[in-house]
C-alpha cells in the first residue's frame, strides 16, 4: 500500500495546497477497536483489554503474572454503578447486562431490558436476591465503583477498572485517609493489588508516592483532551438524544401574532433578571505544604486504622 503513495510526497505539493493549517487523519477512527480500554481482575490477575487485544499484566522483565499495578486515579462516579444479567455474571465477560445503572438510581436510558423504574424498588437489588457459591446471601444486581486510571509513565491513556462490591468498604477507607492528609486521589500514585486473604477477587489501595510537577501538567492536560472519553469510561457522559429530538429543540417556536411581542419583552426580562454566574474560585495547593518529601510520605502510609 505504501507504494501506491509515491506520487505524493509533501515536499511535492502544488503551491495551492501548502502552508495551510495542520492536516489530521479523519479517517483514524476507522482502524481503531473503539471504546476505551479495561482492566480486569479475574482470577485475581491484572489483564488490559483493548478491542479484541488481551494482555496480561506481568511483573518486571519476566512474564509471570503481576499481584498488582501502579496508576494515577483520574476520575470516578460518585456513585455506585448496579449491573445485572439474567444469567448471572462471569468475570471478564463482554456480554452486554440485560439491566445496568450508572447513577444507581435507575436503569440507564439504554439499558436492553430495565428490570424496574427505580433502582430502590428493583427485587434484583434486594439483599437475598442473589445465593453466593457459599450459601451466602448476596444481590442478584451486582454493585462496583468505575474509576478512570491511567499508568503513571501513559498519563494521556484512561483505562476502566471497577471495583467490585466486596473491595467498596475499602475504597472508602482508602479515601478518607487521602483525604484527612488533605489530598486527592490524583495527587497520589496508587498502588492496586489484590487481598489473598479471601477467595474472591479483593482490591486493596495503598498511595506510594507522590505525582511529580510533570506528571500534574500531563494529568490536567489529559482531563481536558480525553474528557469524553473519561465520561465514558467513569458513566457519567449524558445519552445522546435521538436526532428527531434533536431537531425539535432547535426549531423556532412560533407564537401567535398577537403574543409575539409580549413573549420578546418575557424573554428579555427573564435575561436581564437572571443571577450572574458566580466567578470560580481558585484551586488551592494541595500537597506544597510540605517541607520534606520524605516526610510527606511517611504521613502516606496507610497501616493506620
């Protein structure tokens, strides 16, 4: 295919066609697998899916599967995400969920077959509704936390993980004690590995170090650039509204003759009277206060109850 290109070469280009702005492939997404890409912790090992491409997450030069990874937590859904399959759940399957809820409040606008007008009032979401291989009682509609991660050496390449329902408790305790040393989990390069003390997939989160001034200017980077994307992969993008929608709200309303003037003098006093929005404030220093790093990270373990 390459050869097929000879007869155009850049230093070639007629004069119409140069120094113009800076030309992009519009045609990328045509090669790409699309989506975004996910980790999975079945079988309490770390693989990375991209389309249909599945590796394994291995430990230094060997191949040997690794207990853990490090990452930057670049964004989550404060609320709890709800899954449910008719069939039950394996992980690491692609199959889509016959019922799921970004927000836990209710099924998603595309969800295949909502089970329930609310999330609250849904039996798959009841306590009991599910008997575990151990005869314990569980929910048939499976709760997780999606958070956005990226490696701390590929800032700009979000990756979904969700913890599960038994890893919650201590995701939680994992950010209070970020926050009661007053940072963020973006502040923070995390470690996430696996407890081996229970047979079910566990996570644990331990904060090993500190982001570096570069590693901050690529994270903030990164949350404009891949906001989309980051939507996507946390569940908090909007749905898009379907294209006769679309349309309807941007036609022009019409009004009789007689009130069309009185509806322009409305609308202008609505405008006028309407709040001003508020100017932002400015975002604090949030790790600076310290005079030693190493200081720093001695407060950074997390051992403490």
């Amino acid at each position: 295919m390459a050869n097929d290109m000879v007869a155009i070469k850049a230093s070639k280009l007629p004069a119409h066609l140069q120094g113009r702005v800076k030309v992009e492939n519009a045609f990328a997404n045509a090669m790409s697998v699309g989506g975004f890409p996910v980790i999975s912790i079945k079988g309490k090992v770390f693989h990375i899916q991209r389309g249909d491409e599945r590796t394994l997450v291995t430990r230094g030069e060997d191949d040997e599967p690794s207990s853990s990874l490090t990452a930057v937590i670049l964004a989550t859904n404060p609320n709890k995400s709800k899954v449910y399959y008719d069939h039950g759940y394996e992980e690491g399957s692609v199959a889509k969920p016959t019922c799921y809820s970004n927000d836990g409040i209710a099924p998603a606008s595309d969800a295949e077959n909502p089970q329930a007008k609310k999330c609250a009032a849904c039996p798959h979401n009841q306590w009991g509704s599910r008997i575990t291989d151990n005869g314990g009682k569980g929910k048939a509609c499976g709760d997780s936390m999606r958070l956005a991660i990226a490696a701390p050496d590929q800032l700009n390449d979000p990756m979904l993980i969700r913890v599960p329902a038994a890893s919650l408790k201590t995701l939680g305790q994992y950010g209070s004690q970020l926050a009661k040393r007053g940072v963020t989990h973006r502040d923070v390069i995390t470690k996430i590995g696996f407890d081996f003390n229970v047979a079910h997939p566990a996570l644990t989160f331990k904060a090993v170090d500190f982001i570096d001034a570069d590693q901050l200017d690529e994270i903030e980077t990164t949350l404009v650039e891949e906001a989309d994307t980051i939507e996507q992969i946390i569940g908090t993008a909007p749905p898009a509204a379907p294209e006769t929608e679309a349309k309807a709200d941007n036609a022009p309303r019409e009004y009789p003759k007689e009130v069309k003037l009185e509806k322009k003098v409305e609308e202008v006093a609505e405008v006028e009277a309407a709040p001003k929005p508020k100017p932002k404030a400015e975002k604090s220093a949030s790790v600076d206060d310290y005079d030693n790093i190493d200081e720093a990270l001695d407060d950074l373990d997390f051992d403490d109850d």
